[in-house]
C-alpha cells in the first residue's frame, strides 16, 4: 500500500475522534436530573441500558450492519464472527463441472486456451471490531475494523488441454480489510417507526498483494499473488450509503435497509471490485424480553471487476475479473439473547444463518452456500 494511503486513513480516523470530541465534553455537561447519579467518562453513560427491560429484539439480526442508532452518551463495543463457505461452480444459473471448465471455459490470458486450474471449495472467516457512540440524540458515530482469512481448495488439470487431473492444493491467506468509519444520522424517529441515513466511508486498509503457493498444470509450484478473490478487502476508497429503517409493535419489531458499497478510485494494484448494492428486509419476534427470533430476505448485486491487476494472471477463473459479480437473495434465520440483569445485563449475543435462494453469477464462479454470523454486543 502506498503511504499517502496509510497516512490518509490515519488522518481520517484523527479527524473523526477530533470531530466527536467538543460534544462529547459538551454531553457530559448537559446531563441532569434524574441521571445525574450515573457515572459518566469523557461524557459516556455508564448506565448498562437503564433499569427497565432490554429487549433482544432491540436491535436488527446481526447480520445486518448499522441498523441501530444510540442515544445520547451512550457507547458500545462489538464483535462479530463471520463465516461463509462456497462451492459448486456456476455461470449464470447453470452449475458446471471442473472438466467442463478445464475443457471450454476461454482463459482471456491464454496460453493456455482454457482455465487449467478450477478452485472447487473456498471458506471465509471475518474478524469484526465494531464502536458506536452518539455524541448526541441525532448522531451516532461508528468504526469497524476487519481481518480476514480465506482458504481455497482447487484442482489442478494437466498442461495445457485435456481433463487430466494433475492435482490438488490449497491456499491461505490472511489479512485486514478495508476500514469503515462514519456516522448513522436520524431523520425521522416517532417512537414506533424510526429511519436514519448510512454516512460510512471504507478506508483502503485492506492487504491487496496476498501471496500463495500454487500447483501449476506442468508440475511446477511457483509462489504468486493470488487471485482478486483470495486478496483481503478493495483496497480503495469506498463510499457505503444507506437508508435504515426499523419499526416496532408490540412484541414484533420489523425493519427494512438498503446500503450500497461504491468504489471512488482504482485502488493501488489498478483495479476495483463492482459496486455493490444490497436491499435486506427482516421481521423479529420476542417471545421473552431476553430472546428473539428473526427471519430476513436479502437481495445484492454485485459488477465485475473494472480494471487488472497485471500480476494476476494464472489460468484460473478466478485470475479473469469478468468473473466476478452477479445477483443473489439470500434467507437467514436468527436468534438474538439480551442478558437482563447483574454482569450480564446490556450484553446481547445473536446468530444468523443465511442460505442462498437464487444466485445468477457472472461466471464460471463459486456459488455461496452458507453465511454464519455471530456477534457480540455490549452497550452502556
Ligand atoms: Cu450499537
């Protein structure tokens, strides 16, 4: 990564904690009343969500990223876990095998004619640490830092035509995504129906020149940088806007968001990711104030990559950046607990499983096939 980058994001996250600062102090005068027995630092409340119930429903399924907002002082740290394994090759709608692919697919930058090595399994996992905090009732600042371990399991075929398998290997790789900071701010909160607009930014922190060694189709094992999909993150400067909206009845409460993820610039390497665009909808219902269940559809599109990186080019699908993107709707079920009194109270654990319900890829690519996410919530 360049260091103009490195200092840009150092600077950025400066300017963010520079900004919040004269209303945090400016919070920590303005309490009275009957909070003013709670312990407050640097103007956060200590208060572990008041002394009423907290519901587990309180929040969106924890999959969905910058659903809530804060009140005023309050604080929260998080942390999630996310995995997500894919398999099965598709172009479009179609699944097709490795030897279909090893024996038409057209490798762009042939020699070879065709893809010779086709990856068959990848697994994701997603270190995610999450702060919130809201200077004031119509703004809650947040950060998310991320870091990524990938692994690829693939087939290589021998030379250079042929369905002949060579042999298998596998790659790792591991490093930090992008970084996210911005703000939530409220637009509209009645009690019962509430809507506040996404200001987020990625920062390109993500490690983009991710290495591995490879089995190449004439028996070599050359070490190179990896395909797009093996590297950690974009690696540029992204802008994530969203509309959040959340409702609540009774023992229901339901929500609805649309974010999307907007690439600004190539980033080092002379590439970026397509953008994104996802729209979620979800319902939830607390069958106890400490545990509730949820069920949300998610829709995302996702272009191709615009540009190349020129040390990524292996004959693999992966290598070709028309390989990437597509449509997909995904189902996740979740379970949300919200611990209600002494160490435990305001501590909230949720977990989301997603299955895909319609994936057309721009392929061939690997299809998801399951999204794990569990997380950790703590306010006060
Ligand atoms: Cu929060």
């Amino acid at each position: 990564m360049k260091t103009s980058r490195t200092w840009f994001a150092i600077l950025a996250v400066c300017a963010a904690v520079t900004i919040s600062l004269p209303t945090m102090v400016y919070a920590d005068g303005d309490h009275g009343g009957d909070d003013s027995d709670v312990p407050r630092y640097f103007g956060v409340k200590f208060t572990r969500g008041g002394l009423g119930k907290l519901n587990a429903a309180g929040h969106a399924p924890i999959g969905v990223m910058g659903d809530h907002m804060h009140g005023e002082g309050e604080l929260m740290l998080s942390y999630r876990y996310m995995f997500m394994d894919m398999g099965r090759n598709q172009i479009g709608r179609e699944e097709v095998s490795p030897d279909f692919i090893a024996a038409n697919v057209a490798n762009p930058n042939a020699p070879p004619a065709t893809f010779r090595v086709v990856p068959t399994d990848m697994n994701m996992e997603m270190h995610m640490f999450g702060a919130m905090y809201a200077p004031t009732n119509w703004l809650t600042l947040m950060a998310m830092g991320m870091y990524v371990r990938k692994e690829m399991d693939h087939i290589t075929f021998q030379g250079g035509a042929g369905t002949n398998r060579l042999g298998t290997f596998t790659t790792v790789t591991k490093g930090f995504a992008n970084t996210k900071i911005g703000g939530l701010i409220k637009l509209y909160n009645d009690g019962t129906h509430k809507i506040h607009f996404n200001a987020v930014v990625g920062l390109p922190t993500a490690d983009i020149e991710n290495e591995a060694r490879v089995l190449a189709p004439h028996n070599t094992a050359p070490t190179l940088r990896v395909p797009y999909a093996m590297q950690s993150g974009s690696g540029s400067f992204d802008l994530h806007p969203g509309l959040t909206y959340n409702g609540k009845y009774e023992d229901w409460t339901w929500g609805a968001q649309w974010t999307s993820e907007i690439r600004t610039e190539d980033n080092d390497e002379g590439y970026n990711f397509g953008d994104i665009h996802r729209v979620t909808a979800w319902g939830q219902y607390s069958w106890f104030p400490w545990m509730s269940s949820s069920l949300r559809l998610a829709f995302e599109t996702e272009g191709r990559i615009d540009g190349e990186d020129d040390q990524i080019r292996a004959p693999i699908q992966t290598a070709d950046p028309d390989n990437y993107g597509g449509e997909r709707v995904f189902i996740h079920g979740g379970l949300n607990f919200m611990g209600q009194s002494g160490a435990i109270r305001g501590q909230r654990l949720a977990l989301e499983i997603g299955a895909p319900m319609y994936e057309n890829l721009n392929g061939p690519q690997m299809t998801r096939e399951v999204i794990i996410t569990l997380g950790w919530q703590y306010a006060f």
